[in-house]
C-alpha cells in the first residue's frame, strides 16, 4: 500500500507510563544520572581516572530540597536538540562523540530524563561550553524547554559558575584550568523538592543505596565521584564496599556459556555471525553473608557491551537446594547477544531483561551454576562440620577410654580374676601377633613391647582394649601414616582389623549412616551423640567379656553368652549412672574440661 508518511503523533501520558518506571527510587535515578556523565567523558575520550562526577545534596532542616549531579564536560545547544531532548532514541548517548562506534552506558536515552520528570517538582539542567550556557529543564506540569533567556548566551566562566552555584566546589586545579583555556565545560543538572522515598528516610542511606546500586557500582569502582553536602567545601570520595572471599573459594569462579542452551525442549543460540562469543559467568563469594545494608550486593548483574543491562538478587533466579549458601554469593554474567537488536533482550530500565526464550535459558543456566557452588560450599561447611564434630568426639572418647580402664579394671577382677589361661593379665598372641599396648599386668608393672605382622616376637595384647575415633585419629600400628584412619559406611560401628584384635584396638566408625544421622543433626556436643559413643562402648565391653569367657571355658551354650551378657551390661549401666551422669545427661559438656 502506498502511503503519505506522517511521523508518529505520541501522547504525554505514554511518558507517564514508562516514567512510572523511574518512580519512587532515587538510587535508580541518580545512578542514570552518573551513566550520562560518563558518556559525556567517553565522547570526548577523557580517561576513567579523570571524569570527575559530583554529586550534590541539599537540605532545609530533614528535608531533601534539591539533587545535583556535576560534570566537567558540557553540551552544546545543538546536542540538546539532537539528544538531550530525544525521548527513546538508542543512539542518543553516541551524539556528539570524537570516535565512530562509541560504546556507551546510556542505552535509549530516556532514564536521566525520566528521573528528572517524575521525581521531581521542577528540574534543568545547566550547562556550559565554548562560552554559551543553555538551560534546558522541565517545569512543574511536566512540560519541557529552554529556560528564558538561556538559549546559547554568552556568559564568562565566572558567572556561568555562580548562576550554576558550584563556583565554591572545591575543584581541582587541572579541572580549573581546562575550564579556564576553554578546553572543557560543565552540566550541572539538578532536581528541585524531590519526591520522599519510603525507605531513603536520611542522606546516608540514600548515598548507601545509590553506592550499592548495580547501575553506579562499577562506575563508583572505576571513577573519581564524590559527594558534597550542602555548602560544604569538601568533596567526599564514594567507594563501594570491599567484600573479603570466603576462605576456600578466593578465586573468582570462571564459567564459560554454551553455544547454545536448553530451553522448553529446544536449543536456543548464544553465539551468531555477529556475536561470536557467547559470553561468561563470573561468580564470586563474600566471607560474611550479604544481608542487611549488603544484601543488594546478593545479585548476578547481566553485562552487556559496556555495563550492566539487568541485575536479580540471587534468590530472584528460582529456588536451590542450598538456600543457607546463597547469601555468600555474587557475581556477573557477560553475555554481548542479549543486545542483538533482532532479539533485544534489553528493557528500557535495564532493571531486568525482557522475558525471552534466551533471557529465560540463560537465566535457569545461571541459576544452575549458582546452585552448583553454592552445593560445594555446603560440603565444605559439612566437612569441616565433621572435622570439628570428630575433634570434639576425640575429646568425648579420651573420657569414656578412662571410665572404660577403671570400670573394667574393678569388673574383671571381679568376674574373672585367677580363672582362664590368661586371667586378667592378657593374653600371649603367639608366632605372627602384631599389636602394640602398655604391657602392663595386672599389679600394673610391666615393659611395652612391639611386635611386626609376620615376625617372631611373642608379644602380649593389652589388659584393656583401646578405642579409637575413625576420622579423627592414626593408625597407631601404621607409624607412616600421615591422614587418619577412616571406615567405610559398610563396615560395622564397631570395627575391627585382624591386626586391630591381637593389638587390642577397636574403631568407632563415624561413617555408619546412624552416627552420620546423629552427628549431622544434634552436634558433637549433644547427649545424644555422647549416648551414641557410650553405647559403643556398652558393645566394646561386652564383646570383650565374651572373649574372656570363651577363653575360659571352650564349651559355651548359647545361655550362658547371654547370662554374661546380661551380666556385664548391667553392670556397665549401674557404673555409668554413678560416674557419667554429667556425660550423659548434661546438654552442653565442655570435654576437654572434663
């Protein structure tokens, strides 16, 4: 159809519509703000180090009355109109650069604008350059234009400094002179009786948010921006936060994207003759959680060609199986096609990417990733859960190794003394023994020998077996062993090698899925887990006392097992009521007092 072209007739209220996206959020604001004087300095290609950005506050008792943003570059009039005025056009932050191709911060060149229309009774924005000011601003209906008599008048630098109120700002030298031989000017915008923010109640946590904003976060990083305060004569550094690594995860976590990535059944393409390189993941980790005033540091910020085109606080991804780790981490995800304009991913904001089959796969791939590191830091913290849990057990096992010598001391005497081959003394284990123990007899004289697997030396076990902690303690009869000795889960509670018998030597093994279970959810420092090990030794006890029976009397019956067993665990259980009632019973024992 052929057609007489008309340009296209927009009503205002569109602006308040899209506006509303810049309502209620200072931080947001100003850190577009802070993205249009960078682009100012891009476009005339001044270094990171030297774009000065000035941000300014003013207040009339506790009330915010006015917020400035200052840079030292300027606008010509014909800027304003090619750009400043432009609502919606993507190129309008490349306007006026030195270099083809610019890659900006500003993406469609609408947020500085918005802010100054919604949150603000009236704003403008000075500037000036080349010896002209112009004023350009909105008034209190929303409505904008040059201010009158401001459009290029010529003005000399002191008095354009006075009319934009920064000639007391403590600038410095360099800057002075560059203003002074012409070779740089100013844009002053401010923003007049703004809008309370429920949340912004003073000027730290306003200056606090804006810092933390992802938007102004790198910026803050990698430029000189200050804050000044009224009339002040000091001009305060903004830097953000330095977050230490949490130990075992220092290093950033570098993760390339795909090719291409699952989504809804379908593969969706990260990488096309444009855009070859799909982009990556960089997660970090914070020593403290980030919560409270740090929990928007808590986010994966979306990188596009320059800055960030999306941020979501990490929770904001889906759930993960390991919520408690999430709160350690951070990081950014660099991925160039979310700006392919074929399949712009990018909303006007940049608060969030539009919801696509490629923001969508790319946003499920990060959360995966997320969770997987989160999942390693969870067996890490249970690793080193366990590590102290067996400390601790170590502690709790030197306790019941003392009451189990006096208990069996006492009963032994009693049940077995002068009976059997070996009395109470031990026994001898012959040709090929091994084993290694006090030596003592029982009037508790005696010399400690040592004998070899597979030597000749006849050596005598112990009186008393000695019990160890799987995981925690060596291998007394592997001198070389540079790591504790472990159990697998398959072997029983109590374990024991062919070697560990004629030694006289018992394992708790710590891997069985009951005392998992046990020490996993009660601690090393609850009764419940004393009560494990001291069942343990209920066991230890009694198979040691079948053994002497047996070596007493060659014939047993089934019943007279059970009447010794009988026998010894009663006894066990009337001892340990009289000595380990604290031990026992006792929520929290300190056992290295004990």
């Amino acid at each position: 159809m052929a057609i007489k072209v008309q340009p296209f007739v927009i009503d205002e209220a569109v602006l308040d519509l899209i506006g509303n996206e810049f309502r209620f959020d200072h931080a947001k604001g100003l850190a577009e703000w802070l993205k249009n004087s960078s682009d100012a300095y891009l476009r005339e290609k001044v270094p990171d180090s030297e774009q000065l950005i000035v941000v300014r506050f003013r207040e009339s008792g506790k009330n915010l009355t006015q917020i400035e943003c200052i840079d030292f570059v300027g606008m010509r009039k014909e800027q304003i109109d090619d750009a400043f005025k432009r609502f919606f056009d993507p190129q309008a932050a490349k306007k006026g650069a030195k270099q083809a191709n610019l890659k900006t911060l500003g993406g469609h060149g609408n947020g500085g604008k918005f802010y100054m229309r919604q949150m603000f009774k009236t704003s403008r924005a000075i500037t000036y350059r080349d010896g002209l000011m112009n004023i350009f601003g909105f008034n209190t209906h929303r409505q904008y234009g040059f201010e009158d008599g401001f459009e290029n008048r010529k003005m000399t630098l002191d008095e354009a400094l006075a009319k934009a109120g920064i000639n007391k700002l403590p600038l410095p030298a360099e800057v002075m002179n560059q203003l002074r031989d012409g070779t740089t000017g100013f844009t002053v915008i401010t923003g007049e009786k703004p809008e309370k923010v429920k949340g912004t109640a003073t000027l730290k946590i306003l200056v606090e948010k804006l810092i933390f904003h992802p938007q102004a976060r790198r910026l803050i990083e990698r430029k000189p921006i200050f804050a000044v305060f009224d009339d002040e004569t000091k001009l305060h550094r903004l830097t953000p936060p330095k977050l230490d690594p949490k130990e075992g995860f220092e290093a950033p976590i570098i993760i390339e994207i795909p090719l291409s990535l699952p989504h809804d059944g379908d593969q969706v393409a990260f990488a096309n003759n444009k855009y070859s390189y799909p982009g990556r993941l960089v997660l970090k980790t914070s020593k403290d959680p980030l919560r409270s005033n740090l929990s928007t540091l808590n986010t994966i910020d979306f990188i596009g060609e320059v800055g960030v085109i999306g941020s979501y606080r990490v929770h904001e991804l889906g759930a993960t199986r390991f919520s408690g780790q999430i709160e350690f981490i951070y990081g950014e995800c660099e991925c160039p096609i979310l700006e392919d304009p074929d399949h712009d991913c990018v909303r006007n904001d940049r608060q969030k990417l539009l919801e696509t089959d490629r923001s969508n796969a790319l946003l499920e791939w990060v959360r995966e990733q997320v969770e997987a590191l989160a999942e390693q830091m969870e067996t890490k913290n249970q690793h080193e859960r366990k590590t102290q849990d067996l400390k601790d057990t170590s502690a709790l096992n030197e306790i019941l190794n003392r009451w189990k010598d006096r208990f069996m001391n006492q009963v032994w005497s009693e049940m077995f003394a002068g009976q059997g081959p070996a009395g109470v003394s031990g026994a001898d284990l012959g040709a090929g023994g091994s084993g290694k123990g006090d030596g003592k007899d029982a009037g508790g004289e005696g010399k400690s020998t040592e004998g070899q697997e597979g030597g000749s030396e006849r050596v005598r076990k112990p009186r008393f077996p000695q019990v160890l902690v799987a995981g925690q303690d060596h291998d007394p009869l592997d001198p070389l062993s540079t790591v504790p000795f472990t159990c697998d889960p398959r072997h029983p509670a109590v374990y024991q090698r062919t070697k560990d018998v004629a030694a006289g030597i018992y394992w708790i093994n710590t891997s069985r899925p009951l005392a998992e279970k046990v020490i996993t959810e009660y601690t090393a420092d609850s009764p419940r887990w004393r009560e494990y090990l001291f069942q343990r030794y209920v066991e230890i006890i009694s198979k040691e006392a079948v053994y002497q029976l047996g070596k007493m009397n060659t014939t047993l019956s089934a019943d007279d097992v059970i009447r010794q067993l009988d026998d010894v665990t009663t006894r066990v259980h009337d001892q340990a009521a009289k000595d380990l009632n604290s031990f026992l019973f006792q929520e929290s024992l300190n056992a290295t007092a004990t």
